[in-house]
C-alpha cells in the first residue's frame, strides 16, 4: 500500500493541476496599461480623424504567416489616429503584450484590457491604440450570466468594454472598443453595450461585435437613425449580410473607408475618415461626457 501512495498522489495533483489550468477566470477590469507620454500622442490639429478596428487573430494569421510587423503595415496604411484591437496576447513569461509591441512599431499610445487569465497561458483581450491623449478611460464586465428562476445561461468567455474620452478640438469625443462573446447572451451584450454607445452625442462603436446586420439591437439602432454604419457607408452593401466587424458613429460625417481583406488575421480589417459635426446634440438632454 506504501508503495502506491506517492504514485497515486501525484496522479491525483495532476488532475488537479489539469482542473485548474483549464479554467478562464476573468482578469481584474479596473485598469489596463496606458502610455500618458505626450513625445507619443499628441493634441488634434482637425475635426477629422481616421479610426480602424482589426481582430488580429493574437498573430496567427489566416491564410498566410503573420509577423506583428505585418499586422503594423495593415494598420499603418493608411495610418489611423484610433485603433481598436481585439484578441490581443500578453506575454506568458515576461512583461508586455501584442498591443504595446505594435504601438511602438506605430509610434501611438496604448491601452490594454485583458479579459481572462488562464494558468500557464498568456492573458487575452481587447486593446486601444491612440495618437490622442486619451483624457479619462474605463474597463468594464460585459454580462457573463444570467439567472432565473427556471435557468441559468452563462457566457462562453468573459468580456469587456473599453471606453475613453478624447478631446477633438475641445469637443468630448467617446470611444468604445468591445469583443462580443458568441454565446447565448450575445444579443444581450449587444444591447447593453448600444445603449452606453447612444448616450453620447459625440461617439465610435467598434469591434467584432460577432453580430450581423440583421440582428434586432443593430437594426433597431440604424433604422432609427441613431447611429450610422460607417463601414458600410464606404464600402457599400457588398458582405452587408456577413460581415460581424463594425464601426458605427453618432455626431460624425463618414468621409471616407477603406479595408484589408483576409490574410494577415482570419478578419479583415477596416478604416474609415470621419468629420466631426458639430451641430450635433444629445436629444435626451445635455451634452453627456
């Protein structure tokens, strides 16, 4: 029997290593990283500004290999002054991540906000790059579970929201940076996070929202003409149907878009120029900030 006790103990705190490195728990939301370094972002010059948003697939590319300097060269042509960035990787064993790693290449400030830690994995989330300093910023839990008396529905992955406040020529500007999970409380997220998106007269709604179009928060949302899908008023209704990666705004004109397509990340990416208008006001009361 003595002969079988360490062997049976160190099968027993395998699997408990096993249990433990399996489960995703979410990462602390108070803060991510920020670089408040005014040799690196500087003051706007204009009302306009360029804005992208690219789920970089953490590097692995799709169709061919990817280097970060290749998903710099996407980013940086045509160089955008705000970026959003999902599936971005910490380092496992050292301090940074991809999101530091690529604001260096491009000379912008940054802002990470992992979602979940793992054991023995890298972290995992969302990241802001800016050439603006960002004036105030926040990181938030999107709904995980929902409870009721007859169910419980839980998220496949923990999510958040980023949202920072820019000054564009002494006019608050709201940026908002989010990854949607795909499960059962996607709608849900989505709607939560449209309706912080609408409070604000002045504001860019981008990510991989994983939803499509015809998804009833989006619909209600353009139909009412609350918001405008700035991607498809640049590239037209072509992939309208599929395409789950967005850029909505409230209080700009959409001067111009463009894309990436597939290859360097299994998403495209997209850009658009937009002008701020400052006719706009919140129709539910003051400006908010």
């Amino acid at each position: 029997m003595k002969r079988l006790f360490f062997p049976i103990l160190a099968l027993l705190l395998a699997v408990l290593l096993g249990i433990q490195a399996s489960q995703r728990t979410p990462m602390p939301v108070t803060r991510g990283d920020i670089i408040n370094d005014n040799q690196i972002t500087t003051q706007p010059s204009s009302n306009r500004l360029r804005v992208g948003t690219y789920n970089i697939h953490s590097g692995k590319g799709h169709d061919e290999g990817t280097t970060l300097e290749a998903i710099a060269a996407v980013l940086g042509n045509p160089p955008l002054d705000i970026i959003g960035l999902q599936e971005v990787t910490g380092q496992l064993a050292a301090d940074g991540n991809q999101a530091s790693e690529l604001a260096a290449m491009l000379e912008l400030g940054w802002l990470y906000a992992p979602t979940r830690n793992k054991p023995f994995s890298a972290d995992f989330g969302s990241a802001l790059l800016s050439r603006f300093p960002v004036q105030s910023y926040a990181i938030t839990p999107l709904l995980h579970e929902r409870r009721t008396a007859s169910n419980t529905r839980t998220s496949r992955a923990h999510r958040n929201i980023i949202s920072v406040t820019l000054d564009i020529l002494n006019t608050p500007v709201k940026v908002f940076i989010t990854h949607l999970d795909r499960g059962p409380l996607r709608l849900e997220q989505l709607q939560d996070v449209i309706n912080t998106f609408r409070q604000h007269p002045h504001a860019i709604l981008m990510g991989d929202l994983n939803s499509r179009h015809d998804d009833a928060p989006l619909q209600t949302l353009l139909a009412a003409g609350e918001a405008s899908d700035a991607i498809a008023a640049t590239a037209g209704a072509e992939d309208i149907n599929k395409r789950i990666d967005w850029i909505l705004t409230r209080g700009f004109n959409i001067i111009a878009g463009g894309s990436h397509p597939k290859g360097v990340s299994d998403h495209p990416q997209f850009w658009v120029e937009l002008e701020l208008d400052t006719t706009a006001t919140d129709s539910s009361g003051p400006t908010a900030q």
